[in-house]
C-alpha cells in the first residue's frame, strides 16, 4: 500500500503563527487602553479631570495598574480548592482570546509575492465557533465562584451563569433571521456580501438590536452587570481574587467588549468596508487597501466601545427579576418574531 505524504507549507505556518501574535498584542492593548478610555468618558459624563498623573493625559495609567496587579500580593484563600481557584481566570482569559480566531480583520494583503489573508480561520461555520466558544466562557465565571468557596462570590456565579444562558437564547435567534439574509455560517462571506452589496443593519434593525443587547448581557456590562453588584455581592464572583488572577477576569471582561464589538461591525456594518465608497476603484495596492480595511474596522469598532461605556454612566442597574423579564418575555418573543417575518418576507420576494 503506497504512503501517503503530507506536505507542509511552513511559510503559511509562520504567517498564522505571527498574525495569532499580532492580534493577541493587539487585543490585550486595546482591552489595557479601554480601561483609560472608560475613566476618561466617566469623568466628562461627571464632569471630573480622570487619570491625569501618570504620564502626559494620564496615558500611562493602565501600565500603572497593570504593574499594580503583577506585583500585588497573591492570595488563594485556604479554603479554596486550589486548582480550579485558578483554573478559573485563565478559562476565562483564554475563551475571551480563542473569539477573535474566526473575524476578518481586514482584506487580504499581499507580502513578497505571498497573498495573507488577514483572519486566522476562515471556517465555514464561523458563527457557530463564535458561540461555541462564549457558551464555554461561562464555565470561566462558575468554576473561580465555586472555587472561591465564598457565599457572595457563588451567588455571583450563578447570576452570571443563569444570565448569559438566557440571552444566548436570544442572540442566537437574533442571527438565525441573518443567516436566512445571507446564506452562510462564515463571518468573511458576510463580510464580502456587504462589501460589494448592502450592510446587514439594512435588512436586519431589530435583529442588531437584539443581538447588541444580550451583547451586553454576555459581557456583564451595566445594566446587566448582576454578576459583579458591587453594593450587593461585594464584587461578585471574583471577589476573592487578587493580583493577576483578579486582572485575568478584568481583561477578559475588557476583551470580550472588544471582540463582541468587532463582531458586530462584521455581521451588520460591513466590516473592513467603508461606506458608500467602492475603495477597490482608487487603484491603490492590495496592501494599502488592507490598512485603510482595518482601520476602518478599529474605527467601527471604537464606536461599539465608546457606546459601551456611555451605557455603563448613563443607565442604572437593573433588578435581577427586570433582567430576567427582558430576556425571557421580550427579547426571544421578538427575536422568534424577527425569525418568521424575515422568513416571510424571504419567501414572498422569491415568488
């Protein structure tokens, strides 16, 4: 029976290897710098200065606070179960990081005559893995509460299990109505459609709505930030951690807003693509394009983090009852709603 030999291009080994690089730098920068960025909006909101010492504008600050962490004094409590007491961060850092895998972050780009396709995986199942991967986040936030053996912290970890259960229910039907729009599970398609076509925000207003909703909900970020109420859990399920196990939890929290809104700027608002312009007539290089692409992209994706924070100091908490009301009575009724009109409509315009 002959061999079979498999060959392997190292070079195409390299480039997944540096890019996986690159966008873990650039997730973890980002997630450092929206912390600033989330001081500053706070302090113009309350009419405050914000971190103005370290460095000029304070722009050493989250190198500040990130120091703090490393060098702060490391506690596991002794009656904590040791392994999972850290397992749990680090469950969380790493499905907070595994997200970005799937999302185009730009047009291809072409270097010393190879073509590099600006996104890690391009999978056929994109969104599947997108959620796959966040219903494992969960496990993150439950194993530390548990782990903790603290009453607050498991009663955190349940609210937060409980509340990213529910509205994954209705994220997810939020995008079935999409992928009847678009015809695929991959996150580039899409992309491409709305290139050369119309943003999905067009056709899909209440879908968005709903998915930027449970965004928030998935993110525990306020009004939904049950998990972590502070005046009532005293920090919820991280509340017996210190130093960088206690930063592991506060990045992934920072990072999953950065991902949650890179990801809908690629399903409802094109992307890497700019708006009413056909970049591709200017006859730029393939390489320019993939720049201007992904800072474009990082623009969009600004916009989703500023509304982020300007939610967080604008709009109170809500009660655990209101919050399980919003997911379970109004957001699957309208995204199963959503579901069947768009159906309809898919149907008539076929006839």
């Amino acid at each position: 029976m002959d061999s079979i030999i498999l060959t392997v291009d190292w070079l195409f080994v390299l480039e997944k290897f540096l890019f996986i690089g690159f966008i873990i730098t650039i997730s973890l920068v980002v997630a450092m710098y929206t912390t600033y960025a989330e001081r500053k909006v706070a302090a113009v909101i309350q009419d405050r200065h914000g971190p103005n010492r370290a460095g000029p504008f304070g722009l050493l600050q989250p190198l500040a606070d990130g120091l703090k962490l490393i060098f702060k004094e490391e506690i596991i409590p002794t009656s904590s179960n040791r392994w999972l007491f850290i397992l749990g961060p680090s469950l969380a850092m790493i499905t907070a990081m595994l997200t970005g895998a799937v999302i185009p972050w730009g047009d291809k780009a072409e270097i010393f005559g190879r073509t590099i396709d600006l996104q890690i995986a391009d999978i056929n199942i994109g969104i599947l893995y997108v959620f796959g991967v966040v219903s494992l986040g969960v496990y993150g936030i439950m194993i530390g509460a548990w782990a903790s053996n603290n009453k607050f912290s498991l009663m955190g970890g349940l609210r937060a299990a409980s509340q990213i259960i529910s509205y994954e229910l209705a994220m997810g039907l939020s995008l079935i109505a999409l992928l009847m729009v678009t015809g695929t599970l991959s996150i580039r398609t899409m992309v491409d459609q709305q290139v050369v076509g119309t943003w999905n925000i067009i056709y899909q207003p209440l879908g968005f709505l709903i998915f930027l909703i449970c965004a928030f909900a998935e993110c525990n970020r306020t009004p939904f930030d049950l998990a972590e109420a502070e005046n009532e859990l005293i920090g919820g399920y991280h509340a017996e951690y210190s130093s960088m196990k206690l930063g592991f939890y506060l990045f992934a929290e920072y990072i999953n807003m950065f991902i949650s809104s890179a990801v809908m700027a690629s399903l409802y608002f094109g992307g890497y693509d700019i708006p009413f312009v056909d970049e591709r007539s200017w006859g730029l290089s393939a390489n320019i394009l993939a720049l201007i692409g992904g800072g474009v992209l990082m623009a969009k994706i600004a916009f989703f983090l500023f509304f982020f924070m300007w939610v967080r100091w604008t709009i109170p908490r809500f009660r655990y009852d209101q919050l399980m009301n919003l997911g379970w009575k109004n957001l699957i009724p309208l995204a199963l709603l959503n579901m069947l009109v768009t159906g309809a409509v898919i149907l008539l315009l076929k006839k």
